[in-house]
C-alpha cells in the first residue's frame, strides 16, 4: 500500500515544489505524509463542497491546484465554514496536498496544457519568474485572425460560456500570443515587452483594462475557473504513473463547480 509521501515523491519529480513562485504555499496543507493512500481525488479548488464529496466518497488524498490555505487562520472557531471544512478534514482522515505555481511553471504543466488546448505552435518561455523560470508562455496561432475572431477562438478552444475582450481595434490582426493561466493581469506589460500581439490572462481591473487599451495591446480574460483544466490533467497524469509503480489506488475527479461566478446571459 502506497503512502501519501510516495504520491508526494511522484509529483515533485514533475512538479518542484521548490519551483513555486515566492510565498506561494504550495505542497503539503493538511494531513499526514506517512497515511496511505487507497483513493486519490483531484480539484481546482477545496471548499466545503469539495470535502463533503471527498468524505462521501472515501478519499484519502485530496490533490488540489489552488492551495487550501492562502492565509493562515487566526482561530479554530468552527462556526467559520472554513474552519469547520478543517476539521472535517481532520475527523476524515483526507490528506490535502497543492500544486500551485509549480504546476504553471512545470515543463510539461499546466501552461503546457494550456498552449496544447489553444492549438499553438514555436512554444516559447513568457514572463520570467524570480528563479528565472518563466511562468508562462506564448506562441503562434494556427493562422492569424482579427482580435474579435481572437476572442471567439479562445471561447471556443477553452469550453467556456463567454469571454472579455480588451482591445483598441477589433480588427487588430493576431499572431503572437503570450498567457499566464489563472490571474496574470499584472504581468500585461510584459506582453508589450516581449512583442506579442496579445495576452491571454484572468482577473483584469477595470482600471487596468483601459491602461491595456490605451497601450495598443489586446487581452482575451476567459475567467480563472478555465484552471478547471487541472484537475483532469493531473489525474490522467497520475493514472499513468501510477500503473507503471503497479498501484491498485483508485483515482477521481471532483464533480463538483468551484466556480463563484454564474454566466447570465
């Protein structure tokens, strides 16, 4: 029987927790390395609902892309939901472990995943990090089109309801494009450094947009939830090698919507 310390080991040899940006809390969040592991559920997010679904179905090992505590708690007060969601955790068993930054810097990560689904092409390295590692990256479009088309053919490549469009030109003709998967609106300058003609990225400001406006860039935001694509990413992934270790661990995807947000239409 495996250990959630043998999961561990399998994921940092793709996934460096030491390649996560700066105060990133990525890695172990909550449970035991030394549990093991019969059943692995794989999440955007871990919320309550989330939990509830993995208790329901006996999992041992949640693996999440989003960490489960960005900041720390100040008390154990479970009339917090999010305290209450720990301590389900705890009275269940679920070890929790994230793979954040790391995964949108890997080699064959989540910004790999993300140029594999916009179907480009010249992959190149976007936007270097602290440790020099680039948090991103840009390519060429199967063909150019306007950056009104650009829009649609994001909607379209990324199974999403709708997108936002910030540009100065519908027109505007596009070739080069460079992204940063969940909320990379700060680094939009850096689009405008590097040549492209548009950046894919979620979570613009209203104030913001109309400073990409005013710079000539175009900027597709397609919402944080298209990081969705994680969870089925990593569990393929671990499926993979985890047949090869000769594992008998079962692994899920979360069924449930962390999206905050509705598309009303």
């Amino acid at each position: 029987m495996m250990k959630v310390k043998d999961i561990i080991t399998i994921l940092n040899k793709a996934f460096p927790e030491d390649i996560a940006s700066k105060n990133d809390p990525v890695g172990l969040q909550l449970g035991s390395i030394n549990n093991t592991v019969s059943k692995i559920m794989t999440t955007l997010d871990v919320r309550p609902e989330v939990v509830d679904e993995a208790v329901k179905n006996k999992v041992d090992l949640i693996i999440s892309h989003h960490p489960l505590m960005f900041f720390p708690a100040k008390n154990l007060d479970f009339a917090n939901p999010q305290n209450a969601m720990y301590a389900k955790l705890i009275a269940n068993g679920i070890t929790v472990y994230s793979i954040h930054t790391n995964s949108d810097k890997a080699l064959h990560g989540s910004s790999e995943w993300q140029a594999d689904q916009l179907e480009l092409h010249d992959i190149q390295p976007f936007c270097l990090d602290d440790d020099s590692i680039a948090i991103g990256r840009k390519g060429k479009l199967p063909e150019p089109m306007t950056a009104y088309k650009f829009a649609y053919y994001v909607k379209q490549k990324m199974n999403i309801k709708m997108v936002r469009l910030i540009t100065a030109n519908n027109e505007k003709l596009i070739n080069s494009v460079a992204f940063i998967c969940g909320d990379g609106g700060k680094y939009w300058r850096q689009a405008l450094i590097e040549g492209v003609d548009a950046f894919i990225t979620s979570d613009i400001y209203y104030h913001v947009g109309h400073d990409i406006i005013s710079s000539g860039l175009t900027v597709v935001d397609p919402g944080h939830y298209t990081e969705e694509l994680f969870k089925y990413k990593i569990a393929e992934q671990l499926k993979t090698w985890l047949a090869n270790a000769d594992s008998s661990i079962s692994i899920m995807v979360s069924k449930t919507n962390t999206n905050p947000f509705q598309d009303l239409f």
